[in-house]
C-alpha cells in the first residue's frame, strides 16, 4: 500500500542533520563521518528505521547507515536518530541501485535487507534488491568475509534469492525457511516482522558471505 505523500518530510527531513541528501561525496570517507574507524552496517530499504534504530541502541560500537527512496516511510526513520539521540545512525535518501556512487570498495562490513519488495511478477524481477545486478554491487562494497542477511515472508522470493547468491558465489550460512524466536535470541524485529509472526506467517531468514 502506497502511503499518502507528505509534503513536510523532505524539509524536515533537511533540517535533520543525520540525513545526507548528497551522499555520493562521502563516498570511501565514511569513517571520517563518523569520527571514528567502528565497522558500518548498512540497512538497504530501511522503511521506518526501527530494525536499524534498535540495532544502533544496542551496538553503540557499530555505525549504521540506513538507506531508503521512499520519503514518506524514511521520515518516520529519520524522527527515530533524533528522538533516541543516535549518535552513530546516518539516514541517506538514495536509491539502491545507485549505490557504488555512494560507496567504495571495502567500505561495509555488512548488508541488512528486511523484507524488501518481493517483485513477483517476472517483468519486475530485475528489481528485487536480491537480484544478481545488485549483488554485484554489493559485492564491490563488502569487506571480505563480510555478509548480508536476507529476512523475507515471501517463500518464493527467499528460493529465487537463494540461486542468486549461489550464482554470484556468496557462500550460504544459513538459509532458514520458518525461523523461529527461540533458534535466534539475538533477533531484532522489524515493524513487518512483528505483524507477520502475530498472524503465524512463517518467515524466512538467509545469511550469505562474501568470500573473493
């Protein structure tokens, strides 16, 4: 469902001084925005913010870049820096498939994708964050050893994304088909999480490693 455009969020969004709309000159220099050399996690499709807002509370020692083209959800994201006072949590409002313009080679120790748009119908597949197309984008960014973690609701998504990444020679770690709380305790939940599993909708959850 398409939300209703809000007018106010890139203005407020502007003001917000942990949201970068020109990004792509701080590509390769993001430890220097950041102000120190902890590994950057980065969340793509990050919605409103709260698996990354979380993640960051809980992890002071890790920085978080979370990226998102829709405005009207990333507001809400944005809201969240400034209300937990998140000092190691930067917003970029960019498309994905425009990610090495924003980041260099080596720069991210790991990629969240949670519940992106599943695209199923086969004309609108090259759009899936999950298609090869991008994971060799994402491959160029990773550090070596570095993963990605997938958590989707849509079984047949999650198997083709599977034959992705064996096509893109990511090595599989886990590739779990009804996660289930209690197998991961460290386990944030995002705001489609929480509405899936409260319908028993059974979600799934893959781990991928770059190796060269």
């Amino acid at each position: 469902m398409r939300l209703r455009k809000k007018h106010f969020a890139i203005p407020e969004m502007k003001e917000n001084p942990y949201v970068i709309f020109d990004g792509k000159k701080y590509k390769g220099k993001w430890k220097d925005v950041f102000g120190n050399d902890n590994d950057i996690y980065l969340e793509i499709g990050a919605g409103k913010g709260t698996f990354t807002a979380t993640s960051a509370l809980e992890n002071s020692n890790i920085n978080y870049i979370m990226i998102e083209m829709e405005t009207n959800a990333f507001i809400y994201a944005t809201r969240k820096i400034l209300d937990y006072n998140l000092k190691n949590v930067i917003a970029l409002p960019m498309n994905a498939k425009d990610i090495l313009e924003y980041f260099g080679e080596d720069e991210v120790s790991r990629i969240y994708i949670n519940f992106c748009n599943p695209w199923p119908k086969l004309k609108h597949q090259k759009r899936r964050l999950t298609y090869p197309d991008f994971l060799e984008k994402y491959r160029i960014i990773l550090k070596e050893g570095s993963q990605i973690y997938l958590k989707t609701d849509h079984k047949e998504f999650f198997e083709d994304s599977l034959k992705y990444f064996q096509e893109q020679k990511f090595v599989g770690l886990i590739s779990d088909f009804n996660m289930k709380e209690e197998d991961y305790p460290l386990n944030i939940e995002t705001e489609y999480e929480k509405k899936w599993r409260a319908e028993n909708k059974p979600i799934c959850l893959g781990v991928f490693e770059k190796y060269s």
